[in-house]
C-alpha cells in the first residue's frame, strides 16, 4: 500500500530508472505487465519524462504481441510473465526492441526533478493503446497527455468521487479504462484505488468488502456472472459499493443488491471520454439509453455521407472533444477515415435526442463484443483461411446472457478436407488468444451464399445460423 507521497516518491525513483535506461522525451516504451502497483508506477514515471506508454495486454499469442511489438518500434519493453516468458525466447523476431527487462529490474535511481518539458502540452503524444476495432489488425491508437487529466476530472465530477472512495479496479491497465480514466479520476479527488489482476465471480464480494470498494467498472458479462454467484454475496444494501459503472442496465443486478448503476458509451478513440448516464438513473428511458455528454463534450449523429444529422434522427454516433485521439500510430488512411474535423467516427448507430439523451442502437462495424473484449470477426476469418483446409467462413456474434455475445465461426472445408470442430479450434488456439476463438462452429459442405457481386452474404448466412444445432464448445466438453 503507498500513501500519495509514497507513490510520488517510488514515480520520480522510477523517473530516474528509466533515464539510465535510456528514455527520454518521446522515447516509446512497451509495458508488458500484470495488474500490479509497478505498473501504474512506470506509466506515472514516462508521463514525468514526457514518453510514450505502450501498455499490452496479457493472455495474447506470441504472433499477435510480435505485431504490436513490431508495429510501435519500441527500444525498450518492460515485462513479466506471462508476456516476459513469451517473448525473450524469440527477440529475434522483434526488429526494433533493444532490451527487456523485469519491472523489479528497473534502476533504483535517486528521485529526479521532473525534467522542462518545452513546447509539450495537452496535445502531445502520452499513450498508444491498441485495439482491434473492426480491422483484421490492431490500430495503435495516439492519446494525448491532456486527455488522461481531463477525462478523470469528468469521470471525478459525474460519479460524484470524494478521497473516501476507493476504486477497485480488475481489468487490464493496458485497457483505457484502466490506463486513463480509473487512475485519473481517483488522482483528482485524492480517492483509494484496489488493484487486482483478474475479475474473480467467487472471490470479488471478499475482497471488496475487505478493502472497502465503494466504486467500480464491471462489464455486463461480469455483472451477470455476479448474479449467478450465491456463496458469500451480500444482501441488498449490505456491500460497500455505492455506483457500479457498467455499458448496459440490469435491473436484476440493482434490485438483488442496491447498488447503483451507471452506463457508459465511448471508445479508445475518445481518450475514455464517453457519455455517462446522470447519478441515480434507473432505467427509465428504456434500452440503449447512454447518457448524456459531460461538459466540454459534443455528441452528434452523422449519415452515411459524413452530413451532421438534427437531434432525434438516426446515424453514426460521433463525438468531439478537445483531447479525442491524434489518429492511428502510422495509419494516415485509417486515420482520415476516422477523424473529421475533430470529430471521431465510432461506426456505432444511435440517435442524440433533442435533450441531448444518446441512445445506442447497434454496431455498423463487425465487433463481436465477447466480455468486455472487442473481437474483430475479421482477424478470426483471416486465420481461419490462414489454416489451408478453408475454403470460405464467416465470423459474427451470436447473442448470449452471460458474455454479451459470443463467437460463431461458419466455415467451409476444401474438396477432401476433413474439418473437425475440435482440431480446427486447437490449431486456431496457436495463431489467437482463447477469447477470440469460436465457440460455435458450423462446418458446410455446401458453397456459403453469395450476392450478385460476388461477395459473401453474410446476413444470409447468420440469418440460417441456429446454435442449437451448431457445435459448441461448451456442450461438446459438457457430455
């Protein structure tokens, strides 16, 4: 446990590691890490120097980390297992990376002044967090400094934080929630913050009330996992939890244990800036309701045309903001795609009402949302036909209660090629992370629809998808 000025004296001791390492203004640095105190410790120290975080996210593949590591051109990536472990024994594979080392064996330097920063201000370049969005690879995405501080001072202001909160927080730090808004937020209104390194459904009522969490960000997959739990659970208004931040409102989970709820809509791309539902709303306005903007924040509905649409008609949600993304780290194509005067394209459809209520209404892009995880259908399809039997496939997600959805893969087998479910994930499992693999799959002989142009009918094909039918991996390993 550090106090704040324990923490601010381990950051600039950091600080001072990293200079010996050879960071600098700028310098891009890959943290391969745990959920752990080190690791808010070293996106602190490279924010001191004015560096460039490049958080990863465990549980990945050695060819997926290798194309980020490659991607960003890092000299350095500081590491512990599981990515550690995965990488050393092939560095030589990773063009750019200089050295790796253990957080524990960065340099215990004497604290540092933070050095002048000249002409570095709210725009410059802090993150790149990638994400697969709805492309075949990840996008680096380019936050700006002054997006950490102010998307926190929302958050701060909207959530109502007080220094007697304490922010328990299980997802990644290499996710924007984790590496912007959850520290931000709390560093404004001096509150707690619980770091662990995974969601546990069995042990999460325990440790909250033994560190006394008042506030938090689940996915619905997790409040529902919640739900099904009974061991140790308390009973309504009995937890230390005042406000759960979550993406879409279960009354189940509220009515079973008083506590409140708080939808959110955003992207990486937005700096974790997002629209938030006001403090005790209850579900009034219906499904897909998201908030309203904080203040500063512009939300606005555009048509396929990239025209501004008027409040209450139905487009492309899009926000602006003074601190959304500098673009896609050496992607001017997919940049200019997303970024319009200012304005970032979320591929999402909505309507903003004339009362400024947003409301989300689907995907334009081919995400499948898997708890929490985006998974591009698309990076699946490419390794599916990457296997050599494949002939065609299409990947789209199926609805589901537990983790908002899952993935289904349609494929078709080459003339004489024998396709097994069972194989043909196993070999998958080399190339991608367990949570983007399929767990229904539907093996045909037959050509796969087509239209008139000749591309894939993909709305033909989930429409004739019924997984009861399909093989599932949960059924398969159930009997």
């Amino acid at each position: 446990m550090w106090t704040y000025a324990e923490f601010d004296d381990v950051v600039m001791r950091t600080a001072g590691g990293l200079v010996e390492l050879g960071v600098e203004r700028g310098t891009r640095v890959l943290l391969g890490l745990t959920n752990r105190p080190e690791a808010i410790a070293l996106q602190f120290a490279l924010q001191q120097l004015g560096a460039v975080s490049v958080p990863l996210v465990p549980g990945g593949t050695f060819d997926e980390l290798a194309y980020l590591v490659n991607h960003c051109r890092a000299p350095l990536l500081v590491a512990d297992d599981p990515i550690a472990s995965l990488v050393e024994p092939r560095t030589h594979e990773l063009r750019y990376l200089e050295q790796i080392v253990a957080p524990d064996a960065v340099p215990a330097a004497a604290p540092i002044d933070p050095p002048a920063l000249e002409a570095y201000d709210d725009r410059s370049l802090a993150y790149v967090l990638y994400t697969s969005g709805s492309t075949a690879r990840p996008k680096g995405v380019m936050i700006p400094a002054g997006s950490f501080w102010s998307c926190g001072d929302l958050f701060a202001e909207r959530y109502e934080l007080t220094e007697d909160d304490n922010y328990f927080l299980p997802l990644p730090l290499g996710h924007a929630i984790g590496a912007l808004s959850a520290m931000s937020m709390t560093l404004h209104r001096g509150s707690s913050v619980t770091l662990v390194d995974r969601f546990s459904p069995a042990s999460f009522w325990e440790v909250t009330r033994e560190h006394g969490a008042t506030i938090s960000i689940l996915f619905p997959a997790q409040l529902n996992l919640l739900l099904e739990t009974d061991d140790g659970t308390p009973a309504c208004g009995e937890s230390t939890f005042r406000l759960l931040s979550t993406h879409v409102y279960i009354d189940g989970f509220r009515d079973r244990f008083g506590i409140e709820l708080a939808l959110t809509w955003g992207m990486t791309e937005t700096g974790a800036i997002c629209t938030i539902t006001e403090p005790g709303y209850r579900g009034e306005l219906g499904e897909g309701y998201v908030g309203t903007c904080p203040r500063g924040v512009e939300v606005a509905c555009f048509s396929a045309a990239g025209d501004r649409l008027p409040p209450g008609e139905s487009g492309e949600i899009c926000m602006r903001h003074p601190h959304v993304m500098l673009g896609y780290l050496d992607d001017p194509v997919a940049t200019a795609a997303s970024l319009r005067d200012g304005w970032v394209r979320s591929g999402d459809r909505g309507v903003v009402r004339p009362d400024g209520h947003v409301f989300f209404h689907g995907r334009i892009k081919n995400v499948i949302k898997r708890s929490g995880e985006n998974i591009s259908a698309e990076e699946v399809e490419g390794a599916l036909e990457r296997l050599g039997d494949i002939l065609e496939c299409v990947v789209f997600a199926v609805p589901d209660p537990i983790r908002t959805e899952e993935v289904a893969a349609v494929v078709r087998g080459k003339p004489g090629a024998a396709v097994a479910p069972v194989r043909l994930r196993a070999v998958l499992g080399e190339a991608l992370a367990r949570w983007k693999l399929p767990r229904y799959v539907d093996v045909r002989s037959e050509p796969l629809p087509r239209l008139a142009n000749g591309k894939l009918d993909r709305r033909a094909v989930e429409a004739a998808f019924d997984p009861e039918t399909a093989w599932d991996v949960e059924r398969n390993n159930r009997s």
